[in-house]
C-alpha cells in the first residue's frame, strides 16, 4: 500500500510576494486533491495525517483563509474573472465573486455537488469575518466556533462589528 505524503502548504501564508493566477490555479487544484481526499478516506493512526484531528471542511476552511490573506496581502489587485477564465470557470452570480474567499470557494466547487450555494455562501462570510479580525489561518477554526452566531454573521460585518477581545483599548 502507497503511504500517501501528508499534506503541506504550496504556498507562505505570511509572504506579500504576489502570486501569478497560474500558482493560484496550482494552490487551489492542490487543496481540492487534498480536500475531496479527506472526505473519502478513512483515518488511520498509521498513515501519517492530521485529519483525524481536523474535518475535511476546516481543512477547506483554513487553506482557503490562508490563501485569500495571502492574495489579499500582496500589491496586485484580485481579479476573479480572469482566474475563472483560466479554470475554465463561470458563473450567473458575478457579484458573488466581490468576495475574494466567495471567489476561491467557487474556484474548488464549480458546482453545488459537494457544497451547496448557502454553504459557499456561510463559508465566504465567516472567512472574511475572520479577515476583518486578522485572525491568523492557524486560529481560525477556534475563533469561529467560539467568537459568532451564524445567523448574525451578515449583520455584524454590514455593522463592521468587531468582537469584544479585538477591540482596542
């Protein structure tokens, strides 16, 4: 039996050097790989992996977050359409894609198989929730599940509402 690698990270989360769309194309077909893997495979203490301590979605989650920051976080500006034009993408909801982790999201998921439009949709939102907060990839699981209801999210970022322990003083 092939002992599968465990996933790494194609790309430094902290890096302001920006990334070409064919990178981007690369970093998100490698999370899709490692994403649709976990989500099939059964966990075993002996193939060297960490999904046993995470979900196939915090996986998703976290990678797409790290990338987002990463693109956000370099001098070029983002442009959806043409990435969508290199992954043979397109969609009827081009205001969607105004938010750049909306825009990734629909980059792995062409379509609703596997994820459903209000998933993508929640999904987007806590990531640029998190953004907002400048929460580091690593946290964001734990900040999510502990900083917001989900059935406010979209009032407290047209609020701009910032949790009470980001707030400064």
């Amino acid at each position: 039996m092939k002992n599968k690698q465990p996933y790494q990270r194609r790309f430094s989360a902290n890096s302001v050097r920006p990334l070409s769309r064919s990178e981007v194309v690369k970093i998100i077909r490698a999370i899709w790989d490692e994403h649709s893997s976990r989500t099939t495979r059964k966990v075993s203490p002996d193939d060297g992996s960490d999904t046993k301590n995470e979900s196939a979605k915090n996986f998703l989650r976290r990678e797409i977050y790290a990338l987002g920051r990463r693109i956000r976080s370099a001098p070029l500006s983002w442009d959806a359409d043409a990435l969508f034009e290199e992954m043979g993408r397109t969609t009827t909801r081009p205001d969607a894609l105004e938010n750049l982790f909306h825009a990734l999201l629909f980059c792995v998921y062409e379509s609703e198989q596997g994820i459903t439009r209000q998933d993508r949709s929640l999904m987007s939102k806590e990531l640029e929730y998190a953004y907002r907060h400048r929460v580091p990839p690593e946290l964001l699981c734990g900040f999510l599940y502990q900083s917001t209801d989900r059935r406010r999210l979209s009032d407290r970022l047209t609020a701009g509402f910032t949790e009470p322990a980001f707030r400064s003083a």
